[in-house]
C-alpha cells in the first residue's frame, strides 16, 4: 500500500505544486485542496485492499484464537465445513449461504469503490 501511494505520488505533475505556491498557497492548502482530491481513486484502492486484507485473513485469527465463538466468517465457514455431518444429510445449502455471507462485504465495498478505479483508470491516460 505504501508503495502503491509513493508510485501515484510520483507521477503527479510538479507543475501542479509550482503553481500553487506562486498563487500563494500553503502546504497544506497543496495537499487539502490539490493533492488529497488527485489522489481519491489511489486511497480508495489502498482502502479496498487493505479492507479485503483484513476481511480474508485467515491465518491469524487461526493462530490467536482458541474458541470457536470468537471466530471470524473465514475461520468460521472452515471450521463449519469440517464439522462431522450425517451421511444422509447434505449441508451444501448451508456452506453456500455461508460463503455469500464471507463475499458480499467484498463486493459492496468494491461496488461503492468502483467509481474511484473508473477516474483512477482515466486520470492514468492523461499525462502533464
């Protein structure tokens, strides 16, 4: 994520900084009112990829936690599908709805997300 910003922060114009300190702005009228506006579609990327980093992790919880009360959906969900059934009794039903359960945060974050990676995508073709 740290990188991803550097790389945006760097293919800004210099021309955009010079021309706001010769109209007399400060730095941090630069950064609020020039700089925080170009960089929306990279915060809003490092803000989807850190949200699914932290939605999907599975390892950690796995290792901090001793109680399957505390788990979280991805942890959850395997410790349910590892449970012993009946032969005759199918859970795929309820697995299914589980994983819709683990996915939908994903996908409404991205949903609401997605009109920043549109500008981002423009803002990337237009060169100063």
């Amino acid at each position: 994520n740290v990188f991803l910003l550097r790389q945006f922060f760097m293919q800004i114009p210099r021309d955009f900084d010079e021309a706001a300190v010769l109209d007399g702005a400060s730095s941090w009228q630069i950064f609020w009112m020039i700089m925080l506006p170009l960089s929306r579609p990279a915060l809003a990327t490092v803000a989807v990829f850190s949200f699914l980093g932290q939605w999907n992790d599975f390892i950690h919880p796995l290792i901090y936690l001793n109680t399957s009360e505390k788990f979280p959906l991805s942890l959850g969900l395997r410790y349910f599908q590892q449970q012993p059934t009946d032969a005759m009794e199918p859970r795929e039903h309820l697995l299914m709805a589980a994983s819709l359960l683990m996915v939908a945060p994903a996908i409404t974050v991205y949903l609401f997300a997605q009109r920043y990676f549109v500008r981002g995508i423009v803002m990337s073709g237009i060169k100063g």
